[in-house]
C-alpha cells in the first residue's frame, strides 16, 4: 500500500482572491475531464500574523501520483500563472503523510 503524500506550498500575494478563482476554475475543468491521479484534498491557510501569506497543503494518493501531476502540462501551466500572481517564489515542502484523523 502506497503512503499518503502532502506538499505545503508557502506563497505570498495580494492577489488571493484572483488566484482562489484560478484554482476553482482549473479544479472544475479537471472534474468534468475525468482527470485521475491529482490532487485528492487542498486546504488554503492564510497567516493572521503576515498579511499576504499563504500555505496551501495539497494532499496525494501517494508521492508517485503527485510527482505524475506535476508533469501534466496543464498543471505546470497553472503554476506559471499562480507564480506571476505572487510576490515572491513560492516555497515547496514535501512531506510523508504519518497520521491524520478527525478530532471532532
């Protein structure tokens, strides 16, 4: 069985709002061709101590899978106009999903 993956992507921008609308629009697009192998959660942080900061943690099947995604032309496509709309280059984490559970 493969092991989960979660890439936490640290970005800033003052164009959010614009890049939210981005996402939901590739993300329907990806829905209604059937894609398989993306992204299967997205959580979007907003940091309460620095205006503009972001991380967005997007979760995988497993590390295979997320690699696969990042080659798709589409995807890549949609990293160059999300990094256009930021003011620094984003930062990637790649992590290893240990445990996750609901707490509630």
């Amino acid at each position: 069985m493969s092991q989960k993956f979660v890439q936490i992507i640290d970005f800033e921008s003052q164009r959010y709002d614009e890049m939210k609308a981005l996402l939901e629009q590739f993300e329907q697009k990806m829905r209604s061709q059937g894609g398989s192998g993306g992204p299967t959660h997205r959580i979007m942080l907003q940091d309460r101590e620095r205006p503009g900061r972001y991380l967005a943690i997007i979760e995988f099947e497993s590390y295979e899978d997320a690699m696969a995604n990042n080659e798709r032309p589409e995807v890549a496509e949609l990293n160059e106009q999300l990094t256009a709309m930021a003011t620094r280059q984003p930062v990637f984490t790649n992590c290893d999903l240990k445990d996750s559970r609901e707490l509630k």
